[in-house]
C-alpha cells in the first residue's frame, strides 16, 4: 500500500445478506459484535460443517481414511491461497503458539545468537523465544515509542546487529492494533542474508491481503479463532519450501517421515522426513474442527480479502473520525497502511468504566492495556460502530 498503485476494484459486501446467511441472530439487534481480535464468530455453514463431522464421529464406521485426510488437504490448500504459498508449505496446527514453538524449536540457533524483536508482543510470540535464553540464545525486545513498534530502530539493528539470526514480529499489534511493514523488515533480512524473518499473523490475516513471497516472510503462524472465522483447535504454519526441506521437526509426529501414509506398515519404522511442511504436523489434528476451518476460510476467500479489507478500512475511516472529532485518544494509527482490522481508543474518563457502559448496551469488545478495542469484521455496519465509539466520548458514570 505505497499509493502509487490504486487497490484493486472489490465488489462491495452486503452485510445484511451475510448476517441473514451466516449471522442470522446479528439481525435482532440485540447484540453488536465488535470482539473479533479476541475471537470470530464462526458462520453457519462452519457449525453445519461441525455439526456433520461430529454426527459421523458418533458412527465411526462410516468415516473413511481418504475422507479424514481429505479435511486436512484441503486446509492446507486453503491456508496456502491465504498467504500466497503453497499447500506443500504449509503445516495445520492447534494454535498460532504452537507455530511459533516451530521455529523457535527447529531453527539451529546456537549459544550467543540473537533473535530480535520489538517489546509490548502478545506473549504467544515472546515465551517460546524467552525460553531459549536457557541455552546461551539471546533475546531483544526493542522499546516502543508511544505503544507503537519502532520500525527504525528494528530497521537499524536489522542491518547492524552481531550475531542476528531472527526477527520476529507481530504483522498487527493485539494491543495497538497497529500493522508494521512486513515487506520493509523481509527486505531488510533478506539484505542482510542468514537472518530469518518470522511472523506471527493472528491480528491481521483474513482481514488483509498478504503475499509472503513478496515481503520476504520465511515462516508465518496463525490461528483460527479470531479473523479467520474458525473454531478453537485450528490454525497453520507457513514455511518457505527451501526452509522446510533443510529443517528437522521438533516434537516429531508420528506422520512426520515419508511413507507413513501406508498403514497397512506401521512398523517399518525409518527417519526420513517428508519433502514438505507436513513433516512438522503433530497427528491427530482436529479433524472435524478443520471441516470448520474450511468453511470459515471459505467464505472470506468467496468475499475476497481485498473486499474484506475494504469493507473494514471503510469502517475504521468512518470510526476514526467520529473519534477525532470527539476528542478521544487513538492508540491505533489512523493511516490506513499502518492499521487493519483493530481499532484501539482510550475512552473519556476510566477504560473499565466505559467498557461496562458498551457492554450494557450491547456492544462486544474488550480492553487491552487501557485502551477499549473495537474490532470490527466482514459482517459490521459502519453505524454500529461510529455509535459505540460516540458511547466512548461520553464520560461514564
């Protein structure tokens, strides 16, 4: 988004015709959802697909191997379109944690290197690291300036620091909900060659396009709950194909080496990994969760990313600036570049106090580090919104 290329004409969404397919009970206007960035609602065609696989999980018999496995082809697939990778770069996981324990466990790190990152990450991508401090790693969190990531000072210490290895960053804030530039910090590794960059997308993916090719990402983790419209127990890791081939997995499944497809020979036991990223799976996954993921993903991909992210920018302008003119602090930046789906805002008088006054009224949100944050999705009205923000300016009693 560098504003020399115009985005990419979308068909707008009807948010009334999503809502009566997927999110009926959002049209009896009781509740407004805005709590995506803690988790996303999945849509109907998502429960059906959970309710189908449990209804088979009851008669075992009528499950077949092919169509198990089929379930877990087809999330890799479609994890794959979402970062512009490949189904063979791509591994399911239960949780973006998990993920990012893939790379801090697999990466040959050795005593004295530095893995490097900013401060005020959500904790799934500072413990595995933290942990690594125990064998000799070093681990560098880099101060924010005004609750936001410093960009240039990561830049700098990108091309000077001794003995880097990692980078690693959150694309969104959980906090701020503010995007750092995953292409300038990829370049930046990437120039300074043996650096891998890592990323944890949570906050951002299925609310913004992303190719990971082109920002130079090596690997990336994300969950499921939150943007991507799935259940608990779901998410991926993606891994550069040349990455994936030179790395050993770290725990070890028992699918992870070639050949243990076959299950007519299980005990023709031999260590040799697979060629792709399934080498770093733990089975058994949640199958008839990933039925779910598949719809939930689905449907944003039926939407279209960029149309998602439109449709939620559009929203954010709208919010953005019924805050300024309110008065209230933003804690998330208001230039569309630096933003993408959370909107962080330190309210008029207490955060708890306001946050009590939304929930009464029937807005779904949360509080993060004395911000109240607003997350709105595919299925938001931009009223609904600009009216829980105006709550906001209100002192609350």
């Amino acid at each position: 988004m560098t504003g020399t290329i115009p985005p990419p004409a979308v068909k707008p969404i009807d948010v009334a015709a999503l809502r009566a397919a997927e999110w009926p009970w959002m049209l009896t206007g009781e509740t407004t959802y805005l709590n995506n960035a803690s988790l996303g609602p999945i849509p109907l065609r998502a429960v059906r697909a959970l309710d189908a696989f449990t209804r088979l999980r009851h008669e075992p018999q009528r499950i077949t191997v092919p169509y198990q496995f089929s379930v877990l082809a087809k999330a890799r697939e479609l994890a794959a379109r979402l970062v512009g990778g490949s189904p063979d770069e791509v591994a399911l996981m239960v949780n973006t944690t998990y993920g990012v324990n893939v790379a801090a466990r697999c990466l040959p790190l050795r005593p004295g290197d530095l893995v490097l990152s900013v401060d005020r990450e959500f904790p799934a991508n500072v413990y595995p690291w933290m942990a690594l401090e125990a064998g000799g790693i070093e681990y560098r969190r880099l101060p924010c300036v005004d609750e936001l990531p410093d960009e240039a000072a990561l830049l700098d210490a990108i091309a000077g620091a001794p003995r880097l290895r990692v980078v690693t960053v959150s694309w969104a804030s959980f906090s701020s909900g503010a995007v750092v530039d995953l292409a300038r910090i990829g370049a930046a590794c990437r120039a300074r060659g043996g650096v891998t960059f890592v990323v944890d997308a949570i906050q951002a993916l299925g609310v913004a396009p992303l190719d990971v090719n082109a920002c130079h990402v090596d690997i990336l983790a994300c969950g499921g709950q939150k943007w991507l419209l799935s259940p608990w127990g779901t998410g991926f890791v993606w891994m550069r194909r040349e990455l994936v081939r030179s790395l050993a997995p770290n725990p070890v499944g028992w699918m992870a080496p070639t050949g243990t497809d076959d299950f007519t020979r299980m005990l023709d036991y031999h260590l040799g990994w697979r060629d792709d990223a399934r080498r770093f799976e733990v089975i058994s996954l949640p199958f008839q969760d990933f039925a779910g993921f598949n719809e939930g993903v689905g449907l944003l991909l039926e939407l279209g990313i960029d149309a998602v992210h439109a449709h939620v920018a559009g929203i954010l302008d709208a919010a953005i600036a019924v805050a300024r003119d309110r008065g209230l602090r933003l804690v998330t930046p208001a230039e569309p570049s630096r933003r993408a789906g959370i909107l962080a805002i330190v309210p008029a008088g207490d955060a708890r106090a306001a946050s009590r006054k939304l929930l009464a009224a029937g807005y779904t949100h949360t509080v993060r580090e004395g911000a109240v944050r607003l997350s709105p999705h595919c299925f938001s009205d931009p009223a609904e919104v600009c009216r829980a923000v105006e709550m906001l300016a209100a002192p609350s009693s």
